[in-house]
C-alpha cells in the first residue's frame, strides 16, 4: 500500500529543499516510501542503508563519497548511526548552492531521536525540510477490501506490519515483537540506554492510563524512580513517536485549568497487547474501552492537520472537559468531543467549555454515520466521514 500523498509530498519538497528528512517510528514504512521515492523522482538516486557496516564503509572518506555523488538524490537510511556527516553534509550543500544547484540532495531517514533532530536543526538549518510518516490512516485502509475496517484497525493499529497480518495473533504477536525489539535494541541504537525492564512496565502503565492526566509522582512510585526520571522516560518515547504528551489548553479564562499533559499511547495496536486485548470482542467490556478509542480518534485527526495547527485538550478543576481543541486553522478554533455511541447528548459542560474557548465549530466524533445536528451549531458525525470534511476546515 502506497503512501501516495505523502510520496507526493515528499517530491515536492525535494524540488526546493537541498535536504528533505523523512522521520517517524520503527517499522512505519520509511524506507518503503524512500524506494518509491527512488523509482519516481526525476534524478538518478542512490539508497544506503546505514545500518549495514558495508554501506557505512562508504564513508570512511565522506566528503570524497559525497562528491563521487554529485547530481545524484542520496538517501540515507537510519542516519543517526553516522552522525558525524551532518556537518559534512551542510559543506556540500553549500557548495553546490555556490555552483547553482539549489535542491534534492539528501533524503535523511530517522527514527527521529532526540541526538538525530538536534544534529540536523543545528548542521542544516535553513537547509532541510520536515516530514512525518505516520501509521495507517483509516482513510487510506477504506478503499482496500478489508472487512470491518475500522474495528480491524482500531484493534491492531496502523503499523503497515500489524495491520495487514493474516489474523489477530500473528498481529499480535508482531506486536509484542516490536515493543521488545525497540526497548532492548532499538533505544540503545538511539543512543538510548535505558534500563528495559523498566521501560516496558511505564510504556505498559501508560497504555493502562490511556487518556488520563500525567501523574509523575504516582509513575515514578510504581517505578521506585524519581518523578525527573519518569519525565526524561515519557519524553524519550514523545520524541520517537511513540506517546503524544497532549497539552491542555491554555487560553484567557475565568477557570482554574488543568496544567498537566494528557498522555496517549499512540498506536492502538499497541495499547491493546500491553493492556491484554486481544481481540475486537475484549475491547467492549474492557476499562479502556473508551480511552482507547479516543486515543485512535485523536491519531487518526492529528495525522491529517497541517503544519502549525495547534491541538490541546481543555479541562477544568471541576470536570469540564473537551476532547481536542483544534487551532490556527481557516475555519477558526474547533471543539471536538469523541465518543463510542451512536447516540451521543450533548453535556452542559461542553458547551460552557466551547463558549469559553470561542469554538467556531463543534463536533461529536462518533463511530459512523453522516453528519446530523445535535443542536444549531454541534454536529454528530461518524469518524470517517469527519475525517472526509476536515480538509475544507484546513
């Protein structure tokens, strides 16, 4: 399955960037995109993988290999394992800015670690462009010919892997797979070295607290670990894609607001193998049920908003909540409230929460169906269709 818009994308900042870096989680398919890249893109390319020593002994001589490589997109895998040609990378754009050439040198790829952004904002800035590959969106997975679509990739997740298994336990078990591979190898290979038994139990808490307000004292008890430890844990699994940290919304109120991140698991799949979830019939008379729905409604949103759109959450001392608060678009501010019925009511404290942070338009994000009013100016609608109209919000 083609990432075409993101394959497009892609191109497009290739013809004005001298340097692109495609950055999201371990086995979301980067690589993948980087190949159709290479079949499609209009110059001769040349791929490495950096994780093979082979490819990496390229590079005993960079700037030698580098200008061997001159009118050629050179796509660079798993580039935190060569850090060092950041640098050397800036001097070859550069030069080649001073012969004329202005654009598609280097496609970076990363797993976006946190030694990985700070070595290329500070070698390449004003020289390279950010993209992020996410899961499976429910949009792209529609047309396919799955059955129970949504269901499937609710209770599996968008890992291309995961979701496109022949049945729930190979999915399943790809997943256990995966968190064990990225504590025990994958962090360390990001520079990471964090204790793996310790990291698991937290990511497992966090699944188990999916959508609740970040308590660091209760985490590092459970932990037996300092409450600046946990924190330095939460942000490490936030910079590898792998939990949203979701900031509540702080505007001009008369309310004492919450000031403490929602945090989120964020793939689906994965909460529910470290919850214990199993199958799409667990899920209904499980804890989480709610939550983790709401985590998926939440990705599956934010993977379609633009660059600088703002999300947050709005909570009040006394319970008044709204889902996702969405800003900065052409529509205005929007109020989102998630919910897995069909027949959703509108609650006093939503609608006090939308006038207090003047929501331009008001949604109940259901599991299906057509747009129908709840009251003249909220609307229910099914999860699918939302995500069909956000574009106009855009």
């Amino acid at each position: 399955m083609i990432k075409r818009s993101l394959l497009t994308q892609v191109i497009n900042h290739l013809d004005f960037m001298p340097a692109v870096a495609l950055l999201g989680c371990r086995q979301v398919g980067k690589t993948t995109l980087a190949h159709q890249v290479s079949e499609t893109y209009k110059k001769p390319t040349v791929y490495l993988d950096l994780e093979s020593q082979k490819a990496r002994a390229n590079f005993t001589e960079p700037e030698l290999y580098l200008k061997r490589q001159e009118g050629k997109l050179l796509i660079l895998d798993e580039i935190h394992r060569v850090p060092e040609l950041f640098p050397i990378l800036r001097g070859i754009i550069d030069q080649r800015r001073r012969n004329g050439e202005k654009n598609a040198h280097f496609l970076i790829l990363g797993s976006a670690s946190p030694n990985l952004l700070r070595q290329s904002s500070e070698s390449l800035a004003g020289r390279i462009g950010y993209l992020e590959l996410h899961p499976f969106n429910l949009l792209e997975v529609e047309n396919q010919g799955f059955a129970h679509v949504q269901d499937r990739l609710w209770m599996r997740g968008g890992f291309p892997q995961s979701f496109l298994e022949e049945d729930d336990v190979r999915s399943l078990l790809w997943r256990e797979d995966f968190v064990r591979t990225y504590i025990e190898r994958d962090l360390p290979d990001l520079g990471q070295n964090l204790p793996a038994e310790r990291m698991y139990n937290l990511w497992r808490m966090l699944a188990l607290s999916q959508g609740t307000t970040l308590n660091l004292s209760k985490l590092a008890g459970n932990l037996s670990v300092s409450g600046t430890t946990v924190r330095h844990y939460i942000d490490v699994l936030s910079d590898l894609f792998l939990v949203r940290q979701l900031k509540p919304w702080h505007g001009n109120s008369r309310k004492r607001l919450v000031k403490s991140p929602k945090i989120y698991v964020r793939d689906s799949g994965v909460v529910h193998m470290l919850a214990g979830i199993h199958s799409i019939d667990d899920i209904a008379s499980h804890p989480l049920y709610g939550e983790s729905w709401e985590g998926f409604v939440i990705e599956q949103i934010t993977q379609l908003l633009p660059y600088g759109a703002q999300c947050s959450f709005y909570g009040s001392s006394d319970g008044v909540e709204i889902d996702l608060v969405i800003e900065n678009l052409k529509a205005g501010t929007l109020a989102i409230e998630i919910k897995r019925t069909l027949s959703p009511s509108i609650s006093k404290g939503f609608r006090v929460a939308c006038e207090e942070i003047k929501a331009k338009e008001r949604y109940y994000v259901i599991p299906e169906g057509e747009p129908y009013p709840l009251d003249k100016i909220t609307t229910a609608v099914g999860l699918s269709e939302f995500l069909r109209l956000l574009p106009d919000k855009l």
